[in-house]
C-alpha cells in the first residue's frame, strides 16, 4: 500500500513539473516571437536609412530622421516627468468641470 501511494505522488509531481514546464516553454516562444518582431522592425528602420546614400532620395531621409529626433525627444520627457499619466488625467477633469461649469451658467442666467 505504501509504494502505491508514493507511485501516486511520484505521477502527479511529474504531471505538475511537465505543466510547468509547458508553460515556461510557452512564455519563451512568446518572448522570442516578441524579440524578431522587434529585430524586424528594427531591420525596416536601418534599411529606410539607406535611403540617406541616394542623392534622390534625401527628402525621405530627412523624414526619417525628423520622426527619430521627435521619438527620441518624446522619450526624454516621458523619463523627465514620469508622471505624464496622471497629468493627463487631471487636464482632462478640469476641461470636464469646466465645460460643465459653463453648461451651468448658461442654462442659468
């Protein structure tokens, strides 16, 4: 009866392990997929800057790099004022209370 039981527990830790297991190697593939997806993305953005060795195509160029100085800006003040979200959230309150407000007052004279 013993060496029953310790069968049972024996099975169900190897299900539970090759469950695990499964679901690691889920996350891996989720977390490579992401990664070439980005890689591709990365690929596009080297391959549209070729377009900066062809005389004909500096307006494009210039484009490009117009984006990734406004990209990099944007980046530089979203780490400047962290808190951007709830900024955002308190402007649109106060538009809201405002307009508001003024529904008010023009409904009451």
């Amino acid at each position: 009866m013993y060496y029953s039981e310790e069968i049972i527990k024996k099975i169900g830790t190897d299900k539970e392990l090759a469950v695990r297991l499964d679901k690691a190697l889920v996350g891996v593939k989720e977390g490579v997929v992401d990664y070439l997806n980005g890689l591709e993305d990365g690929t596009t953005r080297l391959l549209y800057y070729t377009s900066c060795l062809t005389d004909n195509y500096q307006d494009v160029c210039n484009k490009i790099f117009s984006e990734d100085k406004r990209f990099l800006f944007s980046l530089r003040e979203l780490i400047k004022h962290r808190d951007v979200i709830l900024r955002m959230i308190k402007i649109y309150i106060e538009t809201i209370l405002k307009n508001k407000s003024e529904e008010k007052k023009e409904n009451n004279p």
